[in-house]
C-alpha cells in the first residue's frame, strides 16, 4: 500500500510527488530560458512551492507533524527571500532599465 | 471524489505553471502563479494540513503576490526581448531539464513508502492546535530563527529600497 485515505478514496502519494517534479522542472524551465529578472524570481517561487508539496505529502504518507512544520519553515524562508531580492530589483531597476538578466554582469571583473 | 479533486487541482497548477513560464508580460507571469498557489492549498487541505493551507492562503496568494503586484506596478509593464545572446542555451536547458525530469521519474517507478511507526489521530492532523504544539516545543529553536530571518529580511528590504543620498 503506497497511499492514503482521503474522504473514503484512496490517494496515492506517488500522484502528489510527480506533481511536485512536474513543478519543480517547469520552474528550472523558467529559470533557465527567461531573461527577465522578475519572472526568474516568480520561477523560484514556484519550485519552492513545488518543494513545498513533497514536504506535506511525505508528512501525510508517514503520519509525522514534523514534515508540516518544515514547510511552515520553508514559507518563512521564501517569504524573505522574495522580499529581499524584490528590493533588490527595485534598486536596480532605479538606476537602469533592465530587459535581460545578462546586462547585470559588472560583479564579474 | 477526493481523486477528482486531486485532478482537477493538479491540471490547474500545471496550467498556472505553463503560464508562468509562457507568458510574456510579468503580470501575466504572476496571476498564473496565484492559479497555482490556490490549486497547490486545495492539495494540502487534500492532504489534511489545514494551516499550511491557510497559511499559503494568506502569506503566499497574499502577502507575497501582491507584493510582486506592486514591484510590477512600481518598475512599469518591462517587456521581455524574445531572443537571448546565447542561441544555444534553450535547447541545451531544455536538453537539461529533460535528463532531470527522467530522473525524478526513474526514482519514483516502483518506490514503497515507509509505513507510519505509529498510528495518530487523523482528525487533529495538521489542525492549529496540533501545528502550535509542535512549533513551540519540538521545534521551538528553529521557529525563533525564523523570527530572526524575517527581521533581517525586512531590514535589508528597508536598507535597499531608500533613496540615494538619503544617510538619515
């Protein structure tokens, strides 16, 4: 038995799990292939999410609080991550206009 | 009927996620995340984690979106050039991504899960008393650094954000 009861119907914690891959790749998609700051930020937010997933469905599968609390944690974490690097942006989009991500390549040398 | 449910909360977030990716506009872009975020707290009341469904309700779909709203507000509708320098980097990424999509789903075939050691009450499950109880014994070290991470993040995000040449 890989599952769960859910309201009389039985889930399958494998159908939860391939959600969050199909999540986490597209935001790596995302990540990878636009050129937008901004939208690479909302594409973090969406793996995180993703991670997200697993953290509650393994929590449900072996019954354990703990994986809850973690997600609860991972929130947190995101929530400030997406604050400060918004800030960031905003800082940066102050002194120029930023079409594409490989503009920002002074820290390089 | 929780399957159904399941379905039809798993197709919208993979819409939304489709469209976070797909879409031009960053607007668009973050309105397809909000689709993801509501269909993503359906799962985890499926799940029966009652908080994390409220709180990525109201912190997520709330606070964090709207904050995105107002940067987008802020910076103007930026429209994203098409083409990158690197001709070869799409089709590489998606190269990439598809070896790690395999991979993922190699390690799901035929996987058991572990059993619960013990028992618990499904109906306290992932409810505010039973969350509440955890954070402040079990996890009570961490939830405090958690507190410490947020008043530093808000620091920074006051640090950053002020104007130039302004020392008060």
């Amino acid at each position: 038995m890989s599952g769960f009861d859910a309201g009389g119907s039985q889930l399958d914690t494998s159908w939860f799990l391939l959600l969050a891959a199909v999540l986490f790749i597209l935001g790596t998609i995302g990540v990878l292939i636009r050129r937008n700051p901004l939208v690479i930020l909302i594409c973090i937010e969406l793996m995180l999410n993703a991670a997200n997933l697993t953290l509650v469905a393994f929590s449900r599968q072996l019954q354990n609080l703990d994986g809850q609390l973690f997600a609860l944690m991972s929130m947190t974490v995101a929530a400030a991550e997406a604050v400060v690097g918004l800030a960031i942006l905003v800082d940066i989009f102050r002194h120029r206009d930023v079409e594409d991500i490989d503009d920002l390549s002074e820290l390089k040398g | 009927m929780a399957i159904v449910i399941f379905f039809i909360a798993a197709a919208m977030a993979v819409a939304g996620g489709i469209g976070v990716i797909s879409f031009r506009q960053p607007i668009r872009s973050v309105l397809s995340l909000v689709v993801v975020m509501i269909a993503l707290s359906v799962l985890f009341l499926l799940l029966s984690a009652q908080f994390i469904f409220v709180a990525q309700v109201i912190v997520y779909a709330g606070a964090v979106m709207v904050l995105f709203l107002f940067v987008i507000a802020l910076l103007g509708p930026a429209k994203e050039i098409a083409k990158s320098r690197l001709r070869f980097q799409a089709s590489l990424s998606a190269l990439f991504v598809l070896a790690l999509f395999g991979l993922l789903w190699a390690m799901l075939q035929g996987v058991t899960y572990r059993q619960p050691d013990k028992t618990v009450d499904m109906s306290i499950f992932g409810t505010v008393q039973s969350i509440g109880l955890g954070l402040f014994t079990k996890f009570l070290y961490p939830f405090e650094l958690t507190s410490l991470l947020l008043l530093v993040a808000a620091i920074g995000a006051i640090y950053l954000s002020r104007k130039e040449g302004d020392d008060r």
